[in-house]
C-alpha cells in the first residue's frame, strides 16, 4: 500500500492498523511517566549522575513514544548493563583485595 489512509501505521506484514490521536496520546503519557519513574529510580540508587539521568528519560521517552517494543529494548538493555557493570565492579574489588592480602601490604 503506497499512500495509507491518514492515522494508519505501517506494520511489518505490509498492512496496515489504524491508531488514534487518543492511542498515540496515551502512549505518550505512559512513556512520560515510565522514563520519569526509571530516571528517577537509577539516579537516587547511583546509577546514573543527573545528567545521565536526564539524557536517559529523553531517550527512552522517544522510544517508548514510538514503540513498545523499542523501550522494552532499551530497558532491558539498561537494567542488563546495570547489573553487570556492578557485578564487574565487585568482581573487581575482591581481585584487588586478594592481590593485596598475598603480598601482605595490609
């Protein structure tokens, strides 16, 4: 289909679905509050610095805006990165603390 009718959104089969004003409102809401609520959660845990904080509610706003499946993506991606960047970090930590017990600087 070249021209869809005006409110359509292309899917990935070729057709197409129509989507309200009201559907891409209340989309927008929710990933108003979505990306508030995360940003919010990452910077008072330590996650994220204010500015990180920030950048991260713009783009998993857009994301969210427009697709579900795109901020699911890049919140699974942040939650993911999250764990492992602190895992890396303990496992970090006890190398240092071993190195540091062997040669009997403490």
């Amino acid at each position: 289909m070249l021209n869809p009718s005006p409110g359509s959104v292309a899917t990935c089969r070729g057709g197409t679905r129509t989507e309200g004003m009201e559907g891409l409102a209340i989309r927008g809401a929710i990933a108003v509050v979505l990306s508030l609520l995360v940003a919010i959660r990452a910077f008072k845990h330590g996650s994220l610095s204010k500015s990180g904080a920030f950048m991260g509610f713009l783009v998993l706003s857009i994301h969210i805006a427009a697709s579900y499946r795109f901020g699911a993506i890049i919140l699974v991606f942040f939650f993911i990165s999250s764990k492992l960047t602190k895992m890396g970090g303990l496992m970090t930590h006890s190398k240092w603390e071993g190195r540091v017990i062997d040669q009997g600087i403490r």
